[in-house]
C-alpha cells in the first residue's frame, strides 16, 4: 500500500474546525459586501454659504431625504437627517438652545451629536458623513448617531 500518514483525531479536528472558520469568515464578507449600502457623492453647501450658528436644508442621500447642516463654529460643520426617528416629522433647529426640536410630539436631539435628550423619539437622529473638499461640503454617507 502506499505511504500513508497517521493524523490524530485532535489534528484532524482543528484543521476542520480552521476550514470551517475560513468558509464562514469568507461566507460573512461576501454577505456584507453585498448588503453594505452604497452613498452618493454630493456637494451640499460651500464653506461660506452659511454663517456661524447658522444651518442649510437640503437634501441626501435621495431627493425625499431632508437633511440639516450645522454651522456651530468657524471651521466645524455636521448635518443629521431632519426627519424625527420618532415618526418622522421634521425637525427644526434652536440654535440658542443648542438642539434639534421635533414639534410632533415634543421631542429634542442634541445639535451636537444627534443625541436624544427627551421626548418619545426611540433613537438618535442618523448623521450624514460630511468632507471639506476645498470650500466644497461634501456628503459621502450616513452613520447611526451615537449608541443608534
């Protein structure tokens, strides 16, 4: 007979148990390539449009998505979708207070970081990924707020 190796059960046992994680971790990044969700690119202010403490709507990632961009400093900028995670009423900024204010049903998020600070609104308001392309404001994405 030909030459034939011996392989314990405990040799055999951890190669299989190595293919296996191989297949699933490669089962896993097919699965979320596949559903990871492509933004588009889109110029939604420049620099100096809008004055400290001020805010632009508009619109992202489509065209029934209305958005709110924040001014609160000189060089600092952050947008949220301006629809209510409560039930999707849209929300209105008070910059003397510091928070995104949902008239619905009284709700309030932070202006700071989408936060829910009260109200019946179950999570925080999605952000929208922004970049400074020179003294274009560019929207790439959106992200869960904080603990969302």
């Amino acid at each position: 007979m030909g030459n034939r190796e011996n392989v314990s059960r405990r040799e055999f046992h951890r190669s299989w148990v190595a293919g296996f994680w191989a297949a699933a971790t490669s089962a896993c990044a097919v699965m979320l390539a596949r559903c990871a969700k492509t933004y588009p690119v889109k110029v939604v202010a420049h620099a100096g449009d809008i004055p400290v403490g001020g805010f632009k709507v508009f619109t992202y990632p489509t065209d029934d998505r209305p958005c709110i961009l924040l001014r609160p400093a000189e060089e600092s900028y952050i947008a949220f979708s301006r629809l209510c995670t409560h039930n999707s009423c849209p929300v209105h900024y008070r910059p003397q207070l510091d928070r995104l204010e949902c008239p619905c049903h009284q709700g309030a998020f932070s202006a700071v970081d989408g936060s829910v600070l009260y109200g019946p609104p179950p999570k925080p308001l999605p952000r929208v990924v922004l970049e400074r392309r020179g003294e274009d404001l560019v929207a790439t994405g959106m992200m869960a707020g904080p603990n969302g």
